[in-house]
C-alpha cells in the first residue's frame, strides 16, 4: 500500500513538473521554444495526468470499503453436500489454494507466477479449518464466494474470479466441504498489489462485477450431457479468463497471451480427442498442452461433466481471428 501510494505521489509531482514546465516554455521569448517547448510539455502533462488518475482510480477500487450483502441461504451439512464439494473444491481451488493442486486447501504459491507479470504477492490463503476459514461464518464464506467481500467490506481476491457463477447448492456444498477437512496450520503471505495490478484495475481490465451487488439466488441446469450444463461447468470453471469473452483467444491483460480459439479448435476434436487431451494434457496432433493450461484441472471433471463442456464448446459457432 505504502509503496503504490509512493508511485502516485511520483505520477502527481510529474504531471504537476511537466504542467510548470509547459507554462515556462508558453512565456519563453523565442517562438521555436513556445512551440516546442508547449506542445511537447503539454503532452507530457496530459499523459502523466491520466496516469496518476488510472493509478489513483485503481488504489480505490482495490481499497474502498464495499457494502456487506445479506445473505439468506440456510446451510445443511449434509453428506451428499460434503461428497460434491469436495469434488469441486478439488477442481475450482486447488489449483490455487494448494501447493500441488490437490487436496487440503492449505493455502498457495504467488499467482504472480502463473501470469507472467508482476503482479505482486498475490498468495491464495490456507482455508482449511486451521488458516482464515475459522475465523468466517458460513454466511461470509458464501458472500465471498459470490461477491469477494469480506465481512468488514474489504474486497478479496476472490471477487475477480467467476465462482460467483457456482449456484446456490454448489456454493454451499463447498462450504460444506470446507468445515470438514482436515484443519492444517500455514500462514501465507498478505496480498500485496503491485503498481502494474493497480494500472490494470483502473483500467478495467480487473473488475470485482459481484461487489456492489446484493446476493442474488443462481440456480444451475441439471446435471446432465446438455449443452446448457457445458456453458454452467465453463462459466464457473473461469475458461474466459484465458480463452476470452466468446472463447475466441482475445482476452485483455492480465490474461496470459496465447490463449487459444475454442471455437475453431475444439469442433476439429471428436469427444475421445477432447477427453483425452484434457485427461492427459496431449492434443490431437501430438502436442504437450503448457501452462498455464490448467488441463490437469479440467481432467478432474466426471465423464458427465467433461462431456457437457464437450458439447457446449462444440455448440459454439466458429469465429476468425481477429473479429
């Protein structure tokens, strides 16, 4: 915080250096000097101006309190709930509050790390019953999940990701889940974001949609081999992250690049060719799928899942690159 305040403190006094530079050159006596001189600090105070906005816009949508949702769900406990969270716990957190992806949520390494960009320290925290979890009702664990806002109206990380997206069963099955693991002592680092995090809020490019909002009833199609149970598993498994909003390869930063376009690629695939390259991490053509391709992730999802999000991205009508 401290640091990030610095840096817009450094953009002010340059925009504010640039703007007193431009009103000597305006009074200089020489035409070449006002014309120059005046066009040039003139750009320069504009741009630095519109950095320190961005960067004083993205320090308060990072910090600023938001408001604490009610949430009128009851919670059951009950075994069945406890099978099916643990099942997507093992697919939606571990891959970022585990070490190794797998079971108990003992908290991760730097997401920094996985993006490619400075980020900052952005370390998912132990949420077995020894890390954060104890200290949450079940109430302000599902309005995490489905707004990123802490009980004292900080926003967590978990606001910009789509498990908002899981519906009501699903979101307490987790937390059913989450009070029965085994309870493990790790402490992770803070979060800590960096300069570059901030631009990219102010910009937009990091948005936490679910934090303003009241907590709203969702509701998940049926679980079966329909197409609409695909779009559910894709919606909630954050595909558009990386792939883009229509799953054609264009996602802003900080999306990592390169991210594929499903919709010309994966109507190429028959549904062992999908299966396959999502249980073993091998394409069609031979090729080893790379990070951050979370295929060994997607590989966790059952038959009836993989298959749904089989069809659902085979549903989808093919767009060129670049369109």
């Amino acid at each position: 915080m401290l640091g990030n305040l610095l840096v817009l403190v450094l953009l002010i006094a340059l925009a504010a250096l640039f703007g007193w530079l431009t009103y000597r050159a305006l009074r200089a006596k020489k035409l070449w000097v006002k014309i120059v001189g005046g066009i040039l600090g003139v750009a320069a105070t504009l741009l630095f101006a519109a950095f320190s906005f961005v960067f004083a816009k993205g320090m308060y949508e990072l910090n600023r309190p938001h408001p604490v949702a009610a949430v009128n769900v009851a919670f059951e406990h009950t075994p069945e709930q406890v099978a099916r969270g643990e099942h997507l716990a093992g697919l939606l957190c571990a891959s970022c509050h585990s070490m190794n992806g797998t079971l108990p949520l003992t908290g991760g390494k730097n997401l920094s790390e996985d993006s490619g960009l400075p980020l900052g320290d952005l370390y998912p925290p132990n949420i077995t019953p020894g890390g954060r979890l104890k200290e949450l009702t079940d109430a302000d664990v599902f309005r995490i999940l489905r707004s990123g806002v802490r009980p004292d109206g900080q926003l967590s990380a978990m606001g910009f990701f789509p498990v908002r997206a899981l519906s009501d069963e699903d979101a307490k099955a987790v937390i059913a889940y989450l009070r029965q693991a085994p309870a493990v002592e790790n402490t992770t680092p803070p979060l800590s974001a960096s300069p570059l995090l901030v631009a990219f809020t102010g910009l937009g490019f990091i948005t936490a949609p679910g934090a303003d909002q009241p907590i709203q009833p969702v509701t998940a199609p049926p679980k079966a081999v329909t197409v609409e149970y695909g779009k559910y598993i894709a919606d909630f498994g954050d595909c558009r992250a990386c792939h883009g909003e229509k799953l054609d390869g264009n996602a802003p930063p900080p999306a990592p690049p390169g991210g594929s376009n499903l919709t010309v690629i994966v109507p190429k695939w028959s549904k062992d060719d999908f299966f396959k390259a999502m249980r073993t991490g091998v394409d069609p053509t031979g090729h080893q799928m790379q990070p951050p391709m979370p295929w060994q992730t997607i590989g966790k999802l059952d038959d009836v899942e993989l298959e749904a999000l089989y069809l659902y991205l085979h549903s989808l009508p093919p767009i060129a690159p670049n369109q």
